[in-house]
C-alpha cells in the first residue's frame, strides 16, 4: 500500500460564481495568480514601509515583500494551534512602529481572528487575513480570510483549497490591475497538478510526468504573473473547488482528524495540533514531535512504510531569541496526508500505533 504526497480530493468541474462567493462571504473577490501575488496587490495599494509577519508560514509571502521593499518583522506564535500569537503581535506592534500586519490561520484552524481584529482596529493597524491554509474554515460564522482590512485564499496541492495555481484577495482600498495573459503557464501548471498530483496514482508514462513537471515549474519560475487574468479554462476547476469547500463536500478530512485526535489524544512522543476556536476546515494530520530527533526518526519510519510524510515550514528566520514558541516547536512539526480511502487511514493510524509502541 502507498500513501502518497498530499493527495487533493477529488472534486466536479462547476461554473465559477463569484457573485455567489461574494454574497456568501460579504465581500468583493479579485482573481490574482497565486496568494503571493495576492499580498503583492494589496500591499501596493496601501502606504507600508514595514510589516509583520509569522515567524511560522510558507517562506514564499517574503518575495512580494522584498519585491516592494518592505521591512518585515516576525511575530511569535501561540503554542497551542501554531496561529499567530496575539501577545507577540501586540509587544512587536509596539516596539517597531509596525502598522500592518499579515495573519494567517494554519493547518485549517482559525486563529484569534475576533481579537486580533479588534486590537488592530483600536490602534490604527492594518490587518491582512491569510486565510491560504484555512479557507472554509469560520469564526464567529465569519470564513477565515475575511476578517481585518484585507484579505486572500489561494490554490496549491497541499492547502484545504486544492488546485493547480490561482487565488482571490479582497481589500477596503481601491485596487485597479493591468491584466495580462500567460496561457501556458496556466495549462501547464494544470497539467503538472493534474498528472502529478491529482492523478498521483494513475500509470503515467514516467517521462511524461517529469516532462511537464519541467515545464511547469520553469513557466512558473520565469514568466511574470503577477497581473495575469484568470484562463477560461480555469473557471470551472476553480469553481469546482470552491463549491466543495463551500458546501463541505470534503468533510471526510475533519472526520478523520477527529478520529486521529481520538486515537492519540495520550502519547508519550507528540501532541496533536487542533482547533482551539471555531470551526475548522482540517486537510493535514499535524503533530509536534516533543522532540526534534524523534520527529526525524517518525518521518523515515513512515516513509519506509511507504506513507508520506514532511516537517512543517522552516521557520522564515533563523533569529528565535525572542520567539520563545517558535524555538521550542522548531523541527518538531510533523505533517500526515488525509485521503478519502477508509483503508489507507487505517495503515496509517496503525503505523503511527506501531511507531508509538516501538520508540
């Protein structure tokens, strides 16, 4: 049996609405290529000079803000749920004069959203709601990544919105962008997500698969698609997506995080990240290794039993001094695929059992 990586959930081509997603979420959508060029948007449309940011995120939100020349400060994050803490941001707010600030829920659990909000209301700053790793999730029957003066969702393999690439942000500011077109990035990454991912367990020829993972990943690397428009074609793979995640067509991935959480809510070598408010939208089994060498051991065990496995993000800077959190769940953080087979879930519950028992 193989278990492999991150698997997206099977889902039907539906016409994309965004009058619909607007209505249903109380805000105005605007297509961007991917969840950087997201925050590139609405970071240029505000006046920031500096900016704060999760100490624990995907490392790609730096390059948007390199590219526009932005000092980045990095907050520390709650120990509970990995979400950012609200006491860092409220200390580092303070000391650098930071007057905007990125927050993202991860792993489909929503972070303190109504506080945070409230905080940044009451002192002027900006808030940009990540909602990348958790859209479909809701706090106060609001959805993650509506919540502040902006905010955005995006489309990638391992996020709860899987697809091949594309994201929609919102902002209280004005934002006008020049469109352009790059129809074979597009295709390609659809291909490459298609082929490689999506249809992970179908016999593709071997070539072809490394071919258009090539093509797709240097298109995606050299061609700039900051500005580009969404491609016909994408509309109902977008919209299929996004009527899933709307309508909890995917709810077996909170089922089986439950029963994770159930089977292993006692162990002697992790604990399991989850929900501490709200409700979440999970797609990832995620646990923190109480240490880090164990947490290397479990990931070569369970990709010996041919299941995929990975550490979390590194963290985006190598200065923890006064992120105490972040240096103690560091290295720790370990990542398991949720896939719609009763019978994969089971080998891989019973492989973390056998792990448990022997280590």
């Amino acid at each position: 049996m193989k278990i492999s990586i991150f698997t997206p959930p099977k889902f039907s081509k539906k016409a994309l609405d965004i009058e619909y997603l607007n209505k249903f979420t109380d805000k105005n959508w605007i297509y961007s290529s991917n969840g950087r060029a997201s925050i590139y948007h609405i970071l240029k449309s505000i006046d920031v000079d500096k900016i704060l940011i999760p100490i624990y995120i995907c490392e790609t939100v730096l390059l948007p803000i390199k590219k526009l020349g932005v000092s980045a400060f990095f907050y520390d994050i709650d120990m509970e749920d990995l979400n950012p803490s609200l006491e860092s941001i409220k200390k580092l707010s303070e000391l650098y004069g930071v007057k905007v600030v990125l927050v993202s829920s991860m792993y489909g659990n929503p972070a303190n959203l109504i506080e945070i909000e409230k905080y940044c209301k009451e002192n002027d700053i900006y808030m940009i709601d990540d909602g990348a790793q958790s859209f479909g999730a809701k706090l106060d029957d609001r959805f993650v990544g509506t919540f502040g003066d902006a905010g955005f969702f995006s489309f990638s393999p391992g996020k709860p919105t899987a697809g091949h690439m594309g994201s929609f942000f919102w902002s209280k500011n004005s934002i006008d962008i020049a469109r352009t077109h790059h129809f074979c990035t597009h295709y390609f990454r659809w291909l490459d997500f298609y082929i490689n991912r999506y249809s992970i367990y179908k016999k593709y020829n071997s070539i072809l698969r490394k071919f258009v993972n090539i093509i797709s990943r240097a298109l995606y690397k050299f061609v700039n698609i900051n500005n580009d428009a969404i491609c016909g074609f994408e509309k109902n793979i977008l919209g299929g997506i996004l009527f899933s995640i709307l309508n909890n067509k995917f709810e077996f991935r909170n089922k089986y995080s439950k029963d994770f959480m159930e089977a292993f809510k006692i162990s002697k070598t992790f604990r399991i990240i989850k929900s501490i408010r709200g409700v979440a939208n999970n797609h990832k089994l995620v646990m923190i290794f109480f240490e880090s060498n164990k947490a290397d051991i479990f990931i070569k065990f369970m990709l010996e039993n041919n299941i995929y496995s990975s550490n979390g993000y590194k963290m985006v800077s190598d200065n923890l001094q006064d992120l105490p959190n972040a240096k103690i769940i560091n290295k720790c953080v370990v990542e398991l695929p949720i896939e719609d087979d009763k019978e994969k879930m089971k080998f891989i519950f019973d492989k973390v059992l056998e792990f448990e028992n022997s280590y």
